[in-house]
C-alpha cells in the first residue's frame, strides 16, 4: 500500500516509473495505462532538470488538471510520477 489513499475525494490513483511504467494503481485508473502514456507525454514537455533536480529547487511542485466534475493532480517524489483522480467539487463564489 503506498498510502495514497488517504487523499480526500480521491477516486484514482496511478504511481509511475520515470520511464513510465505503470508500479501500482487503484479506483478509476486501476490499470489505466493509457492514462499514464498521456502524463508521460505532458511531462516530456519540461525538461529533466525540472523533473529530477539535483537540490536546484527548480522542480515543479504538481501539475493540476481540471474538469468541471473532476481532477487529476500530478506530482513526483522518489523518482516516481503519482496521478491521483478526484472528484471536483467547486467552491462557492464569493459575494461581495
């Protein structure tokens, strides 16, 4: 269990290799190796310093995907890729 289940509103999730094979998933993207051939093709769009930085803190914190009824959020940590789905759920606009 890698514990990515404790994500509120979390219907998803897939965990990738950097070179993008698929290490474990669950929910929505159990298996969704398609899914993770498209992140993988987001992600080719920044270079590899900004994805596996050596202490520069140049990386990118997370990459957010949003739909009207959902997200996918987008974030690495120790050299794999972690997708988790959620459900979205908009906030109240704030009445001035």
């Amino acid at each position: 269990m890698h514990g990515i289940g404790r994500i509120p509103d979390e219907v998803g999730h897939l965990i990738l290799s950097e070179d993008g094979a698929v290490i474990a998933s669950g929910g929505e993207l159990e298996n969704a190796e398609q899914m993770g051939g498209t992140v993988m093709g987001i992600l080719t769009c920044i270079t590899k310093a900004q994805l596996w930085p050596a202490d520069s803190g140049d990386a990118f914190k997370k990459i957010s995907i949003t739909y009207s009824d959902h997200s996918y959020v987008i974030c690495l940590s120790n050299k794999n890729i972690h997708i988790v789905k959620r459900k979205f759920i908009p906030h109240e606009p704030v009445k001035v």
